[in-house]
C-alpha cells in the first residue's frame, strides 16, 4: 500500500489567519504509522519558514533551514509533519553517521544452514522507498562520506545508486528531504559552531528552497510557555514570566555576540517554567535547568544577565564564590 495525499486548506492547523494549502495524509500504511511525529500542544509556527516548509511537501521541493542552535528548525519539521500526518525519519549528522548507515551494508546471514551475503539496505535507500520525508540534522556537520553520498543523491534527479548492488532507487512519490544546518554552508566564521564544514557550492545549489530562522519572538515565547505552564497564567509565579524570556533574550545575544557559548533555547526555558512549578523558587530552578551546564568561567556573565532582569545577586556572580 502507498501513502495517499489530499490538497486541503490547512490554515488553520498552523494557527494561520491566510488560506494555505497543503497534502494531507489521507492513507498510511499501518507500519508507518509510529513514524509520524505527536503533535506538540502550544507550537507557535513561525509563518515564513512554515510556509518553506509546506512548499516542500507540496510540491515536492527540497528545503533546508538555516538558523542559530534552539531556533526551532527541527522541531519546525516535525510539526509541520505531525499536523500533515506524514511520516518522517530524522538523522541528525553530527553524531557518528557514516555512508555505510546511510546506504547499507552487506550482511552476512545463515540460510538453510549455509552462509550467504545479502545487503541490507541503509535508511536512505529505505525512506525513499517507504515515501517518508527525510530529515537531514546537522547537515553542514555530516563528515565527508556522507556528503558524498548525498551529493549524489542530489545530483542525480533524485535517484539513488547503490552501486554495491548495481540497482538504483527511485523515489516514492511521498518521499521528501529537509535539511537543517547551523551555518549557510560557507563554513563557520563566528566560531560558534566547532565541527561544521563548509559544503560544496554545488550541493548547496542543489537545495530548491533555502529558509532562514531566527529566535522567537518574547510575544511568543510567553505564549508558549503559558500554553504549557498554567501556574504562569495565574499562578504565583506568573510576574517571573517577563524577566525570564528577557533572560533568555540575553543569552541569546551574549551567544551571538560571542561572550558565552551556552544558549538559553525555547526547550530550556520551557525547562525553568516547569522546574519552578515542582521547586517552587525562580532562581533554584534557574540553576538546575540552565545555570549548572555553562560553563564555569562564565558564569559571573550569566549572573550578571540575571541580575539585570531580576534585580538579584546570584551567588555565582563572582568567580571567587565558585572556586570556594
Ligand atoms: N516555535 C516554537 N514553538 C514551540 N516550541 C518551540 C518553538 N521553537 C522551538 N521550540 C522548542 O525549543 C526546542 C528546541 O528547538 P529545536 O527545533 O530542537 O531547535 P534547533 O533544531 O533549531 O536547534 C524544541 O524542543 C521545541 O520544543
Ligand atoms: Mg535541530
């Protein structure tokens, strides 16, 4: 059985006021069904990349999105995925993919008592056929092998060779590919991000639609997090909300600017809200979600941060006080 579409207005899905239009999955093969992502309650679509994202799917574009860690790229992916009720795999690239989890392997097996060498496809070669949108995280820190192997699928209409079996894969008609990366592909010159390569020109050209996401914006965010965290409705802590998007404002630009390398994301402050509700203190909170993994040295920065937005002195503020 095939994955069956239908063109619907999906508007409203996205919290959208403008008509949109977008493949819904009508039909799915039951095995694939726990490869559709769960929707997450409260998700504010950025409208720019939404629509990337959609244009993708729709007319079956590749689509890569562009933007600093925690913006939502991924997240923005798989929502959009789970309110179209698409399938959808994600490799992130950074971490020790190699061409051989990508396209596959021979495998020896035991057949009827005897030894015989079979290949065992890899997950490209197996999301093209399932006809799932495939997502490539961390794209501009695939190692060189991957590269290679996606260069190819690229270039060639977007077919694959596996030349270890001399087959080629087509697509299936619902297969999709997306891609995230921290940098643009022309390298890192911030030095915020270690490990990413600069990627070809020629693959990068290879990408139809090429979108760019920034942080939230502080509107949204508190929605977000009185979405998830009723006690920031009415609750007593709900004057904290402010200053703690502002704080997360502000490690966003520290971070951009270069003067710490840890960065509030939405998840985290999500993380503070929920851990002020179980700790019931704004600040004990601050350190177990966010404080505790920067690094030392610059943590009299962050306390610095933090004294701006709550008017506290944290205890971390000086360096003297972590050395005792
Ligand atoms: N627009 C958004 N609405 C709701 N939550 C968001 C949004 N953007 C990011 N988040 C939250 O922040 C976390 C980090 O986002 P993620 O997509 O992993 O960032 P990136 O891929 O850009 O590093 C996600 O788990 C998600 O829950
Ligand atoms: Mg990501």
């Amino acid at each position: 059985m095939e994955i069956t579409t239908k063109i619907q207005d999906v508007s409203e899905n996205f919290g959208f006021n403008t008509p949109i239009e977008a493949p819904i999955v009508e039909k799915l093969p039951e095995e694939l069904q726990v490869f559709v992502p769960e929707k997450e309650t409260a998700y504010q679509f950025d409208f720019a990349i939404t629509r990337a994202i959609l244009a993708g799917f729709t007319h079956n574009k590749r689509v890569l999105i562009q933007g600093l860690h925690g913006t939502g790229k991924s997240s923005h992916i798989e929502q959009v995925a789970a309110q179209l009720g698409w399938p959808m795999v994600r490799i992130n690239l950074d971490g020790h993919v190699s061409r051989i989890d990508l396209v596959g392997r021979d495998a020896i097996l035991l057949k009827d008592g005897k030894q015989v060498t079979e290949f065992k496809e890899g997950m490209l070669p197996w999301a093209m056929q399932q006809g799932i949108a495939l997502v490539l995280d961390e794209y501009d820190a695939g190692r060189p092998d991957v590269m290679f192997v996606l260069q190819r699928l690229l270039e060639a209409h977007g077919k694959l060779t596996l030349t270890e079996e001399k087959r080629i894969i087509s697509p299936s008609a619902t297969f999709r590919l997306f891609a995230t990366a921290n940098t643009i592909g022309l390298g890192d010159a911030s030095g915020m991000y270690h490990g990413t390569n600069p990627i070809n020109q020629g693959q990068m050209d290879r990408w139809n639609i090429v979108a760019q996401l920034d942080y939230l914006d502080e509107a949204h965010e508190s929605a977000i997090i009185r979405a998830r965290v009723p006690e920031f409705v009415s609750g007593a802590h709900k004057e904290a909300l402010a200053p703690m998007i502002a704080m997360a404002s502000l490690t966003r630009a520290g971070f951009k600017g270069g003067d710490i390398s840890t960065v509030m994301s939405p998840r985290t402050v999500l993380a503070w809200a929920q851990n002020i509700e179980i700790f019931g203190d704004v600040e004990e909170a601050f350190r177990l979600s966010f404080l505790n993994r920067c690094d030392e040295a610059e943590r009299p920065i962050i306390a610095e941060y933090y004294q701006r937005c709550f008017g506290t002195e944290l205890k971390e503020a000086s360096a003297a006080n972590l050395a005792a």
